[in-house]
C-alpha cells in the first residue's frame, strides 16, 4: 500500500520478486497476467481492464490524470462551424478529430494551458472510423491565415489571441474539417519517458548541431537528454520550420512504435510509471470525460504504428509580412487534402501529397 492509501503498482499487477517467491499456484494465477502485461499492446491491456471492470482507481490513475481545458467549444456558433465528417465508407463508430497544440521547449502546461500562449507545433489528428488508422496534419506556426476578428496574421497568434476556442474556429475555416476535442500536449512530459522506453530511433535526413549533440544523417539512437535537443532545435535546421515540423513527428511516430513495441516492457511499474508519464504530459478539453477518453483508447486497442500517416500541410513557399517571417500555404492542394480528411479518406489517398507526407521511420 502507498503512503497515500492507495495500491501502488506492485499491488495491482503483482511484485516481481514476490511472484517468483509464491508458491506454484499463486505464480500460475499471477502469471498470465504480467505476461499480458508486458508483453505486444500492454498499454491498451491496462485501459481495456480499467473499462471492462469499471475500475475507478485504474481510471483516476490513468484517465484522471489528465488535465482539462475548460469551456473550449462554449464560444463558438454550432451554425457557423462545418458539418461533422461524412466517411465515404460506413463505419460502426464515427472519426474522432483532435486538434492538437504542442510546446516542445518551454514551460510546462499546467491546467491545460501553455503559459505564454504561444504554440510550437500545431497538427489535426484524425482517428478513422474504423479505428484502425490515425492521420496527423501538422501545419506549420508560420502559416499566413485568417484569423476571425484579427484579419491576416500567423496561424500560432490565434492561440495567443483567443485560446484555445480562437485557434479551433481558425483552423476550422481554413479547412472546412469540423474539431471534435482539443488537447495540448508538452513535447518535455513526452520525452521525460524516453529513457524508461530505453530510447528511440529516429532518421535524420542531413547532420546538424544543437547544443552538446550532432544528429548525424542516418539512423539516431536517441536518450532523453538528446531527444530534448533534437526536438526542440529551433535554428540552423536546412528546411527551417519545415524540419522543426518533421521533427516533431520523427519523435512522435518512433516514441509511439515503441510504446507498443514488443518486449519494450520488463516490470509492471515500468507500464505504471510510463502511463502516468504519458496522462500528465496531455490535457484535453472538459467535453471528455475520464470513462469516454478510457474508452476511446480501448476502442483504438488495434491501432499500430503502421497505421499511422504523418503529412504537412501543403504550402507554396514562404516570404515576409512587415518584419516577420511566414509560410504561405497552398490554398488550392490544401483543399483537396482537407476534402480527404473530412470523408475519413485521407490515407487511401496519400499518394497525392508525396511531397506533404512523412516517410515511416524505421523500427
């Protein structure tokens, strides 16, 4: 039992030593268990106990260390947003679209908020109907949009602006595809865990230099402490922006893969303590409960890496608006990208947008 009261880890899922230690019969009626546990989907084995038996000290664990984002959607006109997605196959559940705002070097996010309003990544993730595949977007903090009240500025200035509620309705008139949740991530919770996940690979396309470290081109073996540089490197990147971009997503995808990698698990308090990693490093919008996000993520239990597709969104180069620096989007391909992602089929057309998408890493 913890200080607190409550059963730590070792008590929910069974102490290693104490396993090896019982008699026959208690090591056959733990064993199957921690097999599951540690072995291929050991994270969504966790959920699936915490919804299937209604266990309220996995979901406040888990899902309740979440935080929320309050009244995100309270602002917005449900006449002036755009329909809900029409699938062009027919599917038990509907797609799920997050829109999700990312700090990679800054200060942490406490209560769902990034502290000095400003975002580092910004990316729509579409959860397909089927729950077999996932599409990120990632458009870039530059892009020259609209934004409702403001006129012409960079896509991140309606997160400075307005929020949360801001930044939805913004890139919802860009793309005419209609935001479920939101949810801000931090890139540092995130990579706090990279050492317990025993590090991640990621391909680096040419060698850089940030702080201590030199990415070379080729396959990088990253630890925590790199991973913080590697994502968070803001200069000197040969694509600029548009590198920073795909870093994020080189991390995320590898970081990922490994969470459901095989063997990558070898103690209950590992999975405990990479849960809670994860669940403190997100916070999503108060419309979703701790019993709806658990069961979002049971019903997502097959997704794997290789169902998941990275793309930027399209763009036709960049430029200067007064003093500052922007990315001016293609407005034309961006709109047949954006038709895909609200008929849920964006992935069976991703040959269109070669240029915009992300290559698997290797695993």
């Amino acid at each position: 039992m913890s200080r607190s009261g409550e059963p730590d880890a070792d008590e929910l899922f069974g102490n290693e030593d104490e396993v090896a230690a019982a008699p026959e019969q208690r090591r056959r009626r733990r064993g199957p268990l921690r097999r599951l546990l540690i072995g291929l989907g050991a994270l969504t084995v966790v959920l699936a106990l915490a919804v299937a038996t209604g266990g309220w000290y996995l979901t406040d664990r888990y899902a309740g260390n979440v935080d929320r984002v309050q009244d995100v959607f309270a602002g917005l006109d449900p006449e002036q947003r755009p329909a809900p997605s029409t699938p062009t196959t027919q599917t038990t559940a509907d797609p799920v679209t997050f829109l999700l705002v990312g700090s990679d070097t800054r200060a942490e996010i406490v209560d769902g908020q990034i502290p000095d309003a400003r975002s580092d990544a910004i990316m729509i993730a579409r959860l397909s109907g089927d729950r077999q595949h996932v599409q990120v977007v990632s458009i870039p903090r530059d892009s020259w949009v609209d934004i409702p009240g403001y006129g012409k500025n960079k896509i991140n200035a309606a997160y400075a602006f307005g929020g949360p509620s801001l930044l939805i309705q913004t890139v919802e008139n860009l793309t005419g595809v209609r935001i479920d949740h939101f949810a801000a991530i931090s890139f540092n919770g995130l990579i706090s865990m990279t050492d317990q996940l025993g590090g991640v690979d990621v391909q680096v396309a040419e060698t850089t230099q940030n702080g201590p470290y030199t990415f070379t081109a080729g396959l990088n073996h990253l630890d925590g402490d790199m991973a913080r540089w590697y994502v968070g490197q803001r200069y000197d990147l040969p694509g600029g922006d548009f590198d920073r971009v795909k870093r994020q997503q080189n991390y995320l995808r590898s970081m990922f893969g490994k969470l459901f990698a095989a063997g990558t698990f070898n103690s209950p308090g590992q999975i405990d303590s990479v849960l809670r990693a994860v669940t403190s490093s997100i916070a999503v919008d108060d419309s979703l409960s701790n019993g709806g996000l658990l069961e979002l993520a049971l019903s997502a239990r097959s997704l794997t890496p290789d169902g998941m597709d990275f793309f930027t969104a399209p763009v036709l180069g960049t430029g200067t608006e007064g003093a500052a620096s922007v990315v001016y989007l293609d407005q034309t391909t961006g709109d047949r990208m954006w038709g895909y992602l609200q008929t849920d089929s964006l992935g069976q057309n991703a040959a269109e947008f070669a240029d915009e998408s992300l290559p698997a890493t290797p695993r």
